[in-house]
C-alpha cells in the first residue's frame, strides 16, 4: 500500500470518527426535540430571507422570536438589548460616566432637576432650575431623554461644553466641564426623623448597598437612633448577594436567610448568616407595597419569618425567581430564570402568573382590596387555597403570594385631578415659575436650614390660587372639589419641590415624610415591633 493511499483511507477513518463523535455530543447535549426545532427555526429564517416578497432584517426576527419565546416562559425571563443592557448594568454597578446632573425636559427645554453630590457639575456651581440650551456649540431644545443621555455621558477625563440660561442672570454662561465616574446611590436618603428615630430609605439592591446602608446606620446611630424605619416601598430589587447582607446586619447566629432550588442543582443555593450582626437589638420597622419586589421581598420575608422586624405596609409584589443572565455575542443578553427563591420557614414568594398576559401580571401585583389593620396573626390574607407556613415564634404566615404586612396600612389614594397634574408635569413646572420669583426671598429667609423651612414655609391662599391659573393655562380642567380633597398634599408635593431645589433629596424626603401616611402609622407602632422582636 503506497504512502497516498494509506494517509487518504486514514483521512477518511478519523472524519467518520469525528462525524459519529460529533452526534454523540450532539445528542448528549441537545435531545431531538431542541435539534429538530433549531432546525425548524434556521430553515423559517433562511426561506424568510431569501423568498419574502420585501428585503427583511433579519436581526429584527431573531429579537422578535426570541421576545415570543420568552413570553412562554415567565415574566422575568427577558431578552435585554445592548443599549438597555448598558443602562441595566449602570444602575446596578452603582455609577456611570457624565458631567452628573438630574433633568427633566419641560416643554421641549432641558432643566436641571439637581446637580448629583459630588459631581462635576455641582463642583462647577451649576444650580437646579439652570436650564441647558446649548451642549457642545449645538442647540438642546427639543432633544429626547435618550439624546440628552447620549451627549452628556461619555469616558471620564472627557470634555463637554453646556451653555445654560440662569434666572436673574442677565446672559447665558457656558460651562466645560470634565466628565468623572458619576456614583448612582441606592440609599437616597436618611436622616433622624426626631430624637430616637431613624429613616432610612433604599431604592433598589446594589453592588453599593450593604456598604451604603452601612454608612447611614453608623450615622445615625451617632445621632442618637434608638429605633428605625427601613423604607423598601418601590424598591424592585437587585443583587441577591446585598439583600443577604443587609439581613446579616439584623439577624446572626448562622440562620438561614433564604434558599434557592432550581432544575438543575448547580442553582441550589443556601445564604446563612455568617456575621456578628451590629443591630441585632435595634427596634426595626420596615414598611413594604406592592412595589416591593426581589431582594425587597428576600429581606423582608427574612425578618418576618424571624420575627426580627415589625413588617408595615401594603402587600410586596410577589417575585420568588432567580434570573442568571447570559451574555450573548452582539452585547445582548439573556436573563433567564434559573431557580425559585424561599424564605427560611420554605415559603415561595412568587405569585400566579400562568395564564396572564404580561399586562395583567403586573396589574394584579400586590392585594388591592385588603383591608386595613392588625394582621401579626396573618387573618386577613386567610385563603385555603395558599400553603401555610409559621415563624420562629409560631405566627401562621402564607406562601405563593408575596409578603402580607403584620401590619395593613393602605396608602391614601389620589383624585383624577391630581393624578393628570403629576402625569402632566404641572407641579414641578409651576415651582419653577414660582422660584422665579420668590427664590431670593426664600434664600433670605432660611438661608441653609432645612429645618426652618420645613417648620416655618408656607403658601398663601394667593400662591394657590395663582398654581391653579397656571395649572388651567396648561390645559388641567380644574375640579375645585378634587383640589379640596388633594390640597394638603398638593402643597406638601409643591413645598418638597422647592426644598429639594435647596437641599436636593433630603429637602424632598424630610417633607413628604410628614405627609405620608404609611410612615406616620408606622412610627406609632414600635411597642407592638418591640415585643414582636422580643426586645426591650
């Protein structure tokens, strides 16, 4: 047999091999339903864009089949485009690159809500109320929020040049100011609401959280806190990882926090509390609703099934589902829920969704028509059909249906009138016009002090007479009666505006808070915490 010949019936030899080694993978990792059906998907695809009457994108097909497959699965298991992912991955990670301002565009101008503590812009001496119409020589009127985004963000140590119009200020100013790693917080504020109690509020499960939250209850403890509200109203959630050791600064002793079981065992995880927890005797309150999700859920759900903390509020969203997120070639990803997550005592978290459009998951979040009052015993979510579980001490609790408070307290609702003049911007707009004329005033007043403008502010009769001609001018039918039932809050909202201005977000929270009764209720109820808690 001449050399040729053998290396030529070699050759054949190791590609029938391979061949048959590589269907032996195949099989091993897909069955033939998954193979059968990629095939299905390439061959619609091909025919598609080689025999459809108009020149299709492709891409666009792919991300629409993808998008309906996922529907079939669950509402979490979503397919995140690039640039979105980009703007996920920012607020989680706990920062970006840009000059560090707030904005809204209003009437087709962009206002700078607040300069961000710490940014380039606040160190420039660039003030709320400024408003940008020029950026890098280029007119900003009429730029969509996306657009605004584009060109002020950008590599730190970068330039970009604002021209801004100034109330009382005769010409326009031009800023260039350095872009710089732009921190996003996720505890927006916390102060001592009086002399031994605590607020803190958390809007969302960073990669900054434990150490923020840290940070905040070293302060106040400093000031004297002897009891707190951890406010997760609104909070949708975040990194597991955080939510786990915000509960280790509450509860220790090795207790579990919460657990994970998926179909596959690698996503079979159990979180303990592993450290010393600095407040374990700390009276706590945490107030819940229906925008409590995730990690708000893990947290709260811990304590309850601990009895560690008083739970206030309105029913959590209902979300017990851990996504694992895959990255994809083009920047895409694929967050695909790998696991359920369950409080210690074994409840799921996760509320129906099977059969429900995406609009009526997310409609039908929390308990709407719950009644108000005492529930520690947890009678008031009574329903045969959930499964039951008990706390440390023994209180019955229920599963599949997200965290019921020990404690029902609805928040008020909103008139129609009310609701068009936040929908319409119309507060924020009038304070805007107010400060046009009244902000020296202000200035001279209280000059730095929040606490006199709070105790000491507030509007005449005439103020909101003129908020409702200025409402009417931009096209608010005015319901006198709804007004009348709204008035307090609409001047609370208005006088947290213009403290926000001032004192940016501790000026808004230090008012609303005031006003807001879901926190008023819970401050009245540490006796009842305390001896859920066992605590002194």
């Amino acid at each position: 047999m001449n050399l040729n010949r053998f290396n030529l019936l070699l050759g054949i030899l190791i590609l029938t091999i391979g061949i048959a080694f590589g269907i032996g993978i195949q099989r091993t990792f897909f069955d033939d339903n998954l193979s059968n059906s990629i095939v299905k998907f390439n061959d619609v695809l091909t025919y598609t864009d080689k025999y459809y009457v108009e020149k299709v994108n492709t891409q666009k097909l792919v991300v629409a089949a993808i998008n309906g497959m996922l529907k079939k699965l669950d509402p979490h298991s979503v397919y995140i485009p690039p640039k979105q992912l980009l703007n996920v991955e920012e607020s989680f990670h706990g920062g970006f690159s840009g000059i560090g301002i707030e904005f809204q565009i209003v009437n087709d101008t962009l206002m700078i809500v607040s300069p961000i503590n710490g940014g380039p812009s606040q160190k420039l001496g660039i003030l709320p109320g400024d408003r940008i119409v020029k950026i890098n020589g280029k007119s900003a009127i009429d730029l969509t929020d996306d657009e605004v985004r584009n060109k002020l963000r950008g590599k730190a140590g970068s330039h970009v040049s604002i021209t801004v119009i100034r109330y009382g200020v005769k010409n326009s100013i031009k800023y260039i100011i350095t872009r710089a790693k732009i921190p996003l917080y996720s505890v927006d504020t916390y102060f001592m609401y009086n002399n031994k109690t605590g607020y803190v509020e958390v809007n969302r499960f960073s990669e900054t959280t434990f150490d923020e939250l840290s940070k905040a209850l070293s302060s106040l403890k400093k000031k004297g806190m002897k009891q707190l509200i951890l406010d997760l109203r609104g909070n949708p959630g975040g990194y597991l990882n955080q939510a786990v050791k915000v509960v280790n600064l509450f509860i220790d002793n090795n207790r579990k926090i919460v657990y994970t079981k998926g179909r596959r065992t690698e996503f079979d995880e159990v979180y303990d509390a592993t450290n010393p927890a600095p407040y374990k005797n700390l009276p706590l309150i945490i107030l819940v609703n229906r925008g409590s999700a995730s990690a708000s859920e893990i947290v709260s759900g811990a304590m309850q099934d601990w009895d560690r903390a008083l739970i206030v509020g309105e029913t959590t969203f209902g979300k017990g589902l851990v996504q694992r997120q895959f990255e994809l070639p083009d920047s895409s990803a694929l967050r695909l829920t790998v696991a359920h997550y369950y409080t210690p005592s074994g409840r799921l978290i996760q509320r129906n969704y099977k059969g429900l459009s995406w609009a009526q998951y997310y409609k039908d979040a929390g308990a709407e028509n719950e009644p108000t009052g005492n529930n520690l015993e947890h009678t008031i979510e009574y329903n045969n059909k959930l499964p039951v579980f008990h706390t440390h001490d023994g209180r019955i609790v229920y599963g599949d249906g997200g965290i019921t408070p020990d404690y029902i307290v609805k928040a008020d609702s909103l008139t129609k009138f009310t609701i068009d003049l936040l929908r319409n911007n119309i507060l924020y707009q009038f304070v805007l016009s107010y400060l046009n004329s009244n902000k020296k005033r202000i200035e001279s007043l209280y000059g730095n002090n929040l606490k006199k403008f709070i105790v000491n502010f507030s509007f005449s009769p005439k103020d909101m007479n003129d908020f409702l001609a200025f409402s009417k001018s931009k096209g608010v039918k005015i319901k006198l009666n709804e007004y009348k039932r709204d008035e307090n809050y609409i001047k609370a909202r208005l006088k947290a505006q213009i403290a926000r201005n001032f004192w940016n977000n501790k000026g808004w929270y230090e008012e609303m808070i005031r006003h807001d009764n879901q926190f008023l209720k819970a401050v009245t109820l540490f006796s009842e915490a305390k001896q859920l808690e066992k605590l002194k």
